[in-house]
C-alpha cells in the first residue's frame, strides 16, 4: 500500500471498497467462499486488521457465498477467546449460516511480538492457540458455558451470547504454515487454510498426511471438517497473451518479497533477496514459467480450467485466488466473471456448500 499511497492518498480506502467489490462480484459469479485476513502492523502486505467489520459488511452485500475469518486470531493477548467466540456467532447470524471461523496464530515477529513483547521463540503462540482452540465449541453450545482456567486466559462460569444460527456452530479451520500442521489440524477434526502451498506438487504428499489423520480425528467441535483449501494467484483474460500481460505488469514479484519481509519463521529460499531489496519484476517470459512449473493460474478460460482441474486431481477440497492488487479493478472483475461464467459450471456442479454438509450432518 505504500507505493499506491505515494502518488494517491485514498489508496488504502480504494483497495478496501476494490476488496469488497471483488467478494460481491465473486458472490454473483458462483464462487463458493471468499476469505479475509487478519494482520496487524504490516504495512504494504496487509491493511485489513478489523475483518469482522469487513465481514459484517459482506454478509449484508452477498447473498450465497460463505464468508470466512482467514483468520480470527484467538490468542488471548491479540483477541479475547470471549470475544472471538461472539463474533463468530454474530456472523453466523447476520450471514445466516454462512460463515466459516478459520484461526491461526499470526504472521512473524513483527506482528507476534507487537502483542507478546519480549518472547524468544515465536513457537510460544502455539502453546496459546492449542490451549485455547477446542473451547470455542464448549461456548457455543453450552446453555452456560462452565468457564476456564488456563495459563494464559480464563472465565468464571457465563452465558456466552449469541448462540450460532441454527444447527451447531459454524466449520473450524486452522491456518497452516508447515506439513505437521495439516495434520494436527486433521487430529483435532479442523480443516486446513492452505496459504503456504504454493504449487500442485506440494500439494500432493501434503494432502496425503491430512486425508490419513483426519480418518482418526478426535474433533475438537461437533463435527469433523474434512477439508483442505490451498490458495494461488489467478488472472484469467479472453485471451492467453492478455492475461500473461496483465499478469506482467501486474507487480506480482513484490508479493513475495513482502512475504518474507513480514514471514520472519518461513525459510528463506537459498539466494532470495533480503528486504528492502525486492525480486526483480517478473517479465512476460518469466510468466510463462510460473505458469509451466504451476506456481501461477493464469490463461484464457480453457487453459484456467485446466490447471484448476490439475489442483482437484490432486485432491484439493476448496481452491482458493488470491487477486493481485497490483492489477486494475476492472481487469480483476474480468477475471471473476470469466472463471464463474466458464470455469466454475464445469468444476463445480454441487448446489451445497461441502461445509454446509458437514454442519447439517452434525
């Protein structure tokens, strides 16, 4: 955000009400779920901190697609379990059953020790969420919730209000930044937010370890979310040739590079540039190559069928596209409309959400 907002100072209000049209149009175009993040002092990489407010306001705006928290961040100094379990229940309502409470643990140092002062070990948060993930449950479906005493947060005995909407509690989902997370998450009956996969061969052994573990899990909710999201960059245009230029100019290298500025605990890949050094921009020929190695959707609507169709061989439950920034509103509308009016029919023929499925089953 900063660059846009060094030659337009309403950069940072255009990306939100941009974010909101994409979601609206994502909904109208047959797009199944749409996810927003939590993040805190990342400048640039992420500017959406209050997302509960933004997801109030889409579920208003939309009318079929679940919305999701990727994530709420439950730690009890960023966020009170208290709190976070009310306002998965408040959105369950306003959206009529459409959310999805997907958590996590936060981003790095910068923004971990923004919240925790003074830790060492960044895998300290761990110890906060596992102590803390299988209660939300227990508040939401206890008449009074019996209270809790733990290390870190505790509650005397309340009546934690609202209820969820309807049936059960809304689909647990864990965000995943390493192989041992899916299947932990699996253990505890959690779907996976696949944000760190980042090409289909990494998906695959991946998946592996989750689909084994979730067979035994011991689920922490009322029911099991057998469920596995990855996310990938997607440009779909009329034409191949138009969608590698827009995805050429499109800035598509500084994500990366913001990535590991803010991903302190991810490794660095041998040789990538240390900030505030940054990738070199990526050319039309270096494009072609993300696309041939699958680390990028990106073609005309028959080729972005393809590859989304090479993810779903591989296993993946949910399919998720992250839109550059760097690319025009109007160009990113396009690629929404094309994948829903071409892609979508063909791939995803269900009526019911999976989670849906799972909740009503419950």
């Amino acid at each position: 955000m900063g660059k846009r907002a060094e030659t337009d100072p309403l950069a940072e209000h255009k990306a939100l009400m941009e974010e909101t049209e994409y979601v609206i149009q994502a909904d109208k175009s047959g797009f199944k779920y749409a996810w927003a993040s939590e993040h805190h002092f990342l400048e640039e990489y992420s500017h959406l901190s209050a997302n509960d407010v933004f997801l109030g306001y889409l579920a208003h705006a939309t009318e079929r697609i679940h919305l999701g928290s990727g994530i709420f961040n439950p730690l009890a100094p960023v966020n009170h379990p208290v709190k976070v379990a009310e306002k998965v229940a408040m959105l369950d309502h306003l959206s009529e059953g459409r959310f999805e409470f997907g958590s996590g643990r936060g981003a790095g140092s910068h923004e971990i020790l923004g919240f925790l002062p003074g830790i060492t070990d960044m895998n300290h948060t761990k110890e906060l969420w596992e102590e803390t993930i299988a209660e939300f449950p227990k508040m939401w479906l206890q008449d009074e919730y019996a209270g809790f005493q733990g290390k870190h947060w505790s509650l005397p005995p309340r009546k934690i209000l609202p209820k969820p909407y309807g049936k059960s509690h809304p689909a647990m989902w864990y965000a995943a930044g390493s192989p041992p997370s899916y299947a932990m998450a699996a253990r505890k009956g959690l779907g996976v937010l696949g944000f760190s996969v980042q090409k289909v061969s990494d998906m695959e052994w991946v998946l592996e370890q989750y689909k084994t573990a979730v067979v035994d899990a011991e689920p922490v909710g009322d029911f099991v979310n057998d469920n596995v999201m990855v996310t990938t960059t997607a440009i779909c245009a009329p034409t191949h040739a138009e969608a590698v230029r827009i995805a050429a100019s499109g800035g598509l290298h500084y994500l990366p590079s913001l990535v590991f500025r803010y991903h302190d605990t991810f490794p660095r890949p041998e040789g990538f540039p240390v900030w505030p050094e940054t990738l070199p921009a990526y050319t039309e020929e270096f494009i072609e190559v993300l696309i041939e190695e699958e680390l990028l959707i990106c073609g005309d609507p028959d080729e972005v069928l393809r590859q989304c169709e090479r993810w779903e061989r591989a296993g993946a439950d949910q399919l998720s596209f992250g839109l550059p920034v760097g690319v025009p509103k109007e160009e990113t509308l396009q690629t929404i409309r094309l994948v829903g009016e071409y892609v979508i029919p063909k791939i995803d023929t269900d009526p019911v959400h999976r989670t849906s499925r799972f909740r009503q089953g419950a």
